[in-house]
C-alpha cells in the first residue's frame, strides 16, 4: 500500500520499476490508490541462472531517451 501511494504521488517522475530475480518473468499493472487508474509499470525480470525445467532469461529493453518510458522488450 505504501509503495503505491508513493507511486501514485512521484508518477511524473517513477516511469517504470523493473525487478528480478524470480524464475517467472511477469509484467504488473501499478494502479492509484484513490482511483483505480493504471499509473505505471512494473517488470519482474526470470533470472540469468536455469532453474529445472526453465530457461534462462535475457531482455533487452528500448527506452525512449526523451520521455524514459519503454518502447520494445
């Protein structure tokens, strides 16, 4: 909740968050506290390391040097 509301309030600012490592790749909708609106995205990276049956993962990301949001994964 606390990192939503600080979200919420620095989304001028917070374009993207991207985390690891988990052995399962996901992207995250962040939502307003107060209104349910889509404010952000939140990507959590696989791993570099294999885990049993699972690959190992690489990305490569195209960010848009004006505006700092992602273009292509």
């Amino acid at each position: 909740m606390r990192f939503k509301a600080l979200a919420e309030r620095y989304q001028h600012v917070i374009r993207f968050g991207l985390y690891g490592h988990t052995h399962n790749e996901r992207p995250n909708l962040v939502r307003s506290v107060s209104d349910s609106k889509n404010i952000g995205i939140n990507f959590v990276a696989g791993s570099v390391t294999t885990e049993t049956n699972k690959n190992p993962s690489f990305h490569v990301l195209e960010i848009d040097a004006e505006f700092f949001t992602i273009v292509n994964i």
